[in-house]
C-alpha cells in the first residue's frame, strides 16, 4: 500500500507576492455605482474599505507584494500541507491521482485568514480602528476576528441569524477572539429593522447581513468594512493557495490537469485555480478547472449572468456577476459558506467566457463523500469542502470508467470539527 505524501515547502519559500490575474483578463467589466450606475472609482469606495485594498482591487499590476507583517503571520500555519490523497484513491479504486490542498490547518480551521490578515493590516496602518463585517457560518468572522486581534482593532461581526442559532461553537470562537458577534438581521442597522419588519422569523441571508455591516461602516468614520469573498482582492490574497502548490507539485514532480474548489463566492476556488491559470492564459497549459457549487445556492449553473447588487438591500456597487437575484433565499443547507446569491466578478467572467465549468451537488452526495474522506484521510471536511471532495470524485470515477491518467488538485478549504451537528443529523438519517 502506497502510503500518504506531504509536500511540504521550507519557511524561506513561503511565496512574497500576491498574483494578480487581472493583469490578464483585460476583458473584465467594470463595478458600478449603484445610484448613478456609471463605473465605480476607487474614491467612491473610500467610506468602506481602506485605501490600500481599494488599490489592490483595481490593480492591473501581475505581482503584488505581500507586506512582512503579514508574511509573518502566515508564518503560524503557512506554507499549509499538499497532500497525495492515497487513502481516497485506494477507497475509489481510481487511476487519477488525487491532490489535495489542505487549508483547514490554518488555526481558524479554513482559508479564510489568508484574507483577514491583509485586510487587517492595511486597516491598521491607515489609521482604522474598528471593523465591521458579516458572516455566515462563521469561518469569515473567525478568521476576521483574530485578525483584527493580531493588529489592535475593534472587531463586530454580523452573523447570519441561521447559522448564530445552528453553530454556536462559531460564535464562541469569535468572541474568544474578542470579536463582537450580532445576530442579523438585527435591530441595530436602519437595513435589518426593515428585513425584520418584511419577514420577522426570517432565518437571515449573508446578503442581508453585508447590508447591516456596510451602513454600519458607511455612517461611521473610524469603522471599515471588511468582505471575506467575492472581491477582485480577496481573489488576490487567496492565490497564495495556488502559489505554493504550484511549487509543492514541483517536489512531487508532478504537475495537476483538473483543479477543484467548492464556491461560495469563489475566493478559494480562485485561489486555487488562478496561479495555473495564468500559465493557461500565457499559452503554456491547458486546465479543466471545476467550480463546485451548492444545489441550494445554484448561482453558477442556474444563475444568469448580469449586474447586481452584493447585498439584499441594494447598497453595494453593481457587480458583473452570476446572480440568483439579490433578494434570493437560499436553502437552509448546512454549507452555510456557500449560501451567497452570486459569485465574484473575475469568477464571473471565467465561466462566460467558458475558462472554468461549474456543477451543482446535492448535500446528501457531500456528506455521505465527507465520510468517506474522513474514513479514508482522517479529516473531517468542511460541508463547504464536501462539494468539491463530492466533484473529486465525479472525475475520478470518470477516469476509471474511461481508463485513463488524471491529476486532480481540489482544495481542501476548511475543517468540520465544529460542524459536527451537521454530521449528527446526516449519520442519524436526519438530513
Ligand atoms: C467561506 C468558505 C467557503 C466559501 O467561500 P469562497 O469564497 O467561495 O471560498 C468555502 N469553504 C469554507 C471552509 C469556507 O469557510
């Protein structure tokens, strides 16, 4: 039996720089002021973000800088583990070989903090001294929360009602953290008193709750808001993901075809994905790269691609986008990440012009195919992360059928250690 492979890279080769895939995606619609509906500048954006994420986000620059600070708090989990998923690939009986990236092992239990912490930090040295933000299950406000810790800043996070009453244990991570946590919608936003009073035993939607933090940070000077997905530069941050795997296949002299993520709004998916693409778009490789999305929250495979607002109150710029509509309920499915109506703009822009592909699975198929990760690997998955363990499999069961090699690299995006309700009900046949 083969065993297990880490490939690991030494401290020194933690990547120093972001990739910035705008600089070649030329073709990229503009944001739009949602009042005016002309493109958004970056001064517009000011009352919400700081101004060196402003930057970021409309950077056309290939590479951009990761500041030290920041480096060497990726230090505490970074570079995180590839993994030859030999396990898996016995259970399957498959000939692909199966890679994963794992980021659970990030000390929030996902991906997310590879954002936080530059979010925070250009907050910090801007003179910001309170955050706002929103979160679904709870991964984002975690990692935001701890975040903030790390550089002195006041942290509230509005946290949609479902999950606040579903993942308790979330919660109390944030405020362990020293994080304010507020269930949204809520009272104390003009946006949530208007939500509770359309719909009082609304379960809430993380759109609802970005238009709480935004007006929160909108109407105060020394509060900014934070956004763990969707934006051009939280894509930006998370390609360190793809950046040090690209130079783990390099020690594993192997090298990926098909790449896989689940998507939510697609930041772990991008940042998996676009560090190879780049060399897709150079000429130099060819990728299928596989969006894996929710039944419950179809944006990418049900949705239509058109401007709309990232938030249910209509406050937000306009984005180009997948949308399911701003106003859209998603299902109360357990993968609370990936209950957002649209995707990022350059994801967006991706799947029309047919450079990713995107497939919907059914919660039922995640959780029976988390089981067996777990069974086989030893790691219990995010119910996020099922969906793309869940296309994982799809392929790989492909290339047994067909008879062919494949290389599959999905990320491993988060841990279910405090999702284990979710699994209680799926195991007790109550799902
Ligand atoms: C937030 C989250 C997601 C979904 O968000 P993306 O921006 O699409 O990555 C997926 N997995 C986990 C574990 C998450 O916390």
């Amino acid at each position: 039996m083969k065993t297990t492979k880490k490939f690991l890279l030494p401290d020194r080769e933690i990547p120093k720089e972001w990739y910035n895939v705008l600089a070649d995606l030329p073709s990229l619609q503009p944001m739009l002021h949602p009042a005016t509906h002309k493109p958004v500048r970056p001064s517009d954006l000011e009352p919400l973000f700081a101004k060196g994420l402003i930057e970021q986000e409309f950077s056309r620059k290939r590479w951009i800088e990761i500041p030290e600070e920041v480096r060497t708090l990726y230090k505490i989990y970074r570079p995180t583990p590839l993994v030859r998923a030999s396990g898996l690939e016995k259970a399957l009986d498959t000939p692909a070989r199966i890679y994963f990236k794992n980021e659970s092992v990030s000390p929030v239990g996902s991906h997310k903090l590879n954002s936080a912490l530059p979010q925070a930090y250009y907050n910090k040295i801007e003179g910001v001294r309170r955050l706002t933000t929103e979160t679904g299950a709870g991964q984002w406000g975690s990692a935001i929360s701890i975040a903030a810790r790390h550089f002195g800043l006041d942290m509230e996070v509005f946290m949609v009602r479902l999950s606040y009453d579903q993942k308790p244990y979330r919660k109390v991570v944030m405020q362990t953290y020293g994080g304010r946590v507020i269930p949204s919608p809520s009272n104390t936003t003009e946006a949530g008193r208007k939500f509770l009073a359309q719909k009082p035993d609304t379960t809430g939607s993380l759109g609802m709750a970005i238009s709480e933090a935004c007006e929160r940070a909108a109407l105060d000077p020394d509060t900014r808001y934070t956004l763990g997905s969707v934006l051009n530069m939280v894509m930006l941050h998370q390609t360190i993901i793809g950046l040090e795997a690209e130079r783990q296949f390099e020690m594993a002299q192997d090298y990926p075809d098909t790449i896989i993520g689940c998507f939510g709004g697609g930041s772990n998916f991008g940042g998996i994905s676009l560090p190879f693409l780049r060399h897709q778009l150079a000429g130099k490789a060819k990728f299928d790269l596989i969006a894996a999305e929710s039944t419950g929250c179809p944006k990418l495979t049900k949705g239509a691609f058109r401007y709309d607002y990232g938030d249910s109150a209509g406050l937000t710029p306009l984005i180009p986008m997948y949308t399911l509509g701003y106003d859209y309920e998603p299902e109360a499915i357990h993968a609370g990440g990936l209950r957002y109506h649209g995707a990022g703009a350059i994801m967006s822009q991706l799947l029309k012009d047919n450079i990713i592909r995107a497939m919907d699975i059914d919660q039922h198929e995640c959780f029976k195919v988390g089981k067996l990760f777990a069974q086989s690997e030893g790691i219990i998955p995010a119910p996020e992360s099922t969906h793309a363990i869940a296309a994982t499999i799809r392929e790989a069961l492909k290339a047994k059928e067909e008879g062919h090699e494949k290389v599959i690299l999905f990320n491993l995006s988060g841990h279910g250690l405090l999702d284990l309700g979710a699994y209680e009900a799926f195991l007790n046949g109550q799902l």
